[in-house]
C-alpha cells in the first residue's frame, strides 16, 4: 500500500492529521473508515520504515502503530521516532492483537508509546483514544507556546533593564571620570597654596587633600561596584573562580579595566599615580600567568 495521505474533503474546522501503520490493507481499511467520519486528514504507511519516514515529513498530531510489521515493527519504529527531536513529542498508540502480556505492555511503554489498544480495534474505543492523543497534544503545545511567550516577554524585560544598566554604567564610567579629574585638579590646587600658608594652613590643607581622597574614593566604588554588577553579574564570580586569591585591590583595577579605562583614567578614580597602577598590572599578569607580550586589557575583556 503506498505510504500517501487519504483525500478527505476539506471543511472550515482545522483537521487533525493521523498516522496509521499497519501491514494489513483490511486493517487499515478499518481504520479508515473508523476515523473518516471524524474528518481527519489520514496518512497510510505499510511498514515501519515509512511510518517513520511520513511522520518526519507530515508531523501528525497523533499515530497509530501496528507492533508486527515488515523492515520495522512497531516498536523499532517508535524508538526512531522518539530519538528524533521532529517526531519525539508525537502521540504514539500501539496496536496489537499478539503482543497482550503485561511485559509486552511495559516493553511498549518503554520504548516510547503514550497508550496501548488491542486488536481488533472496538470503533468507539478507538476513537476516543485518538481523540485523547490529540487533546493532551494540543494542551502540551499551548502550554509550551504559553512559556515561550512568558520567556521571550521575560528576556525582553531583562534586555531593557540591561539597556538601561548599560548607558547608566555608560555615563557613570563619565561622571566618576571626571569627577576624579576634577578632583585631582583640586587638590594640585589645594597643594599649590603649601608655600604660602603657615604651619596651621598646611596642616588643615593637609586634612582637606586626605579627606577629598577618602571620600572620592568611597563614592566612586559605591556607584561603580553596583552598576557594574548589574550590567557584567558574572565577571567577578568568574574572575574569584579563576584566581581566588585575587585582591580586593585587583578587582577593583580588573572592573575598571573591563570597561576600558585607560591607565590615567584608573589612576585618577583610584587616587594613586600612574606608577602604581602599572606596578599593580604587572603583578597582576604574573597572578594570571600571562606572558610579557600578553594583553591584560584583552585578557580581561574575555572574562565573562
């Protein structure tokens, strides 16, 4: 018999495709005839080998297999059917009038059916089961069309949280910049006035230059360190991951560093001279075990 679909008139009510496979024509003739009056579309394979094959290409919403069938029986069939990503989610009822025993049941089961029916066929019983096939089908691909819905409307709101993240993190790279630019002119200004001043003069210079720093240096961090953890959130486990017994310090310069600050930049946020942070990144691609041409800037940009 040729493995093609049945032409059954067309209505307005979407029609379910229904796969049968059986190497008996009066068999599947019966089914036929079972099924047609419930206006399914009927597609007809003789053996396993083409029922696999139909399913592949058709994706029928349910299918009803023989288990003793030519090149593959029912239960080869079932297992390929399952072990295909296109077909493994397709309602499987298997028919037999040989196969009876509870351990055939269980073998059946097994290998991937989703019911059991015996032959020969009871016409209400066999349409009630494909119409359950079909139902629990259909309930499984709305509620999977339902979560995917919910997940692209979660990873949405993630991405535009992420967007927003990213351009504050973006104009607080700026702020924090030139703030520490800006304050950095100020205590050369602040310096600038030693010479000109007594002993009390230098001293109170002195506490205002320390307390510029100090405060410069807890507020940049605060603001850095949370936006950051935001927009890069798996940075800082992977960097502790990697090399635990990195410093508070050397996270510090490997977060600004992930941002592309420049070495003046990161001197100028962290209030220590250039010298220092070239002192720190030398010592820090001796912890990453990187040789003296090796980027540190590219090595931590590939840190996710």
């Amino acid at each position: 018999m040729n493995a093609t679909p049945t032409q059954i008139p067309e209505t307005s009510q979407h029609r379910f495709t229904v796969l049968l496979a059986d190497d008996e024509p009066q068999n599947l003739k019966d089914l036929v005839d079972i099924l047609f009056q419930e206006n399914y579309e009927i597609l007809l394979a003789s053996n396993g080998t083409s029922a696999v094959e139909l399913a592949a290409k058709h994706h029928p919403e349910a299918i009803v297999m023989d288990w003793d069938m030519p090149e593959k029986n029912g239960l080869e069939a079932i297992k390929m059917l399952r072990a295909s990503p296109a077909t493994m989610l397709i309602p499987i009822i298997m028919a037999t009038g040989k196969m009876l025993t509870t351990t055939d049941l269980t073998q059946a089961l097994e290998a991937g059916a989703n019911d059991y029916i015996r032959k020969p066929f009871d016409n209400v019983e066999i349409i009630a089961r494909v119409k359950a096939m079909i139902h629990l089908h259909q309930q499984y691909l709305t509620r999977m069309e339902l979560q995917a819905r919910m997940a692209q409307k979660e990873m949405e709101q993630i991405n535009q949280q992420l967007q927003v993240n990213t351009q504050s993190m973006a104009a607080m790279k700026m702020r924090i910049v030139n703030n520490a630019e800006n304050h950095h002119h100020f205590i050369k200004g602040l310096k600038e006035l030693l010479p000109h001043t007594n002993k009390y003069g230098e001293e109170k210079i002195a506490r205002l230059i320390s307390e510029i720093k100090t405060r410069t240096l807890t507020i940049n961090w605060t603001e850095f360190d949370y936006l950051f953890a935001q927009v890069h959130q798996s940075f800082y486990t992977t960097l502790n991951q990697r090399f635990p017994d990195i410093s508070q310090a050397d996270r510090k310069l490997c977060g600004l560093m992930k941002l592309n600050l420049s070495t003046k930049e990161v001197a100028s946020v962290l209030n220590v001279s250039l010298e220092t942070i070239k002192k720190t990144k030398f010592r820090l691609k001796k912890k990453f075990g990187l040789q003296a041409g090796d980027s540190l800037t590219r090595f931590i940009q590939e840190i996710n």
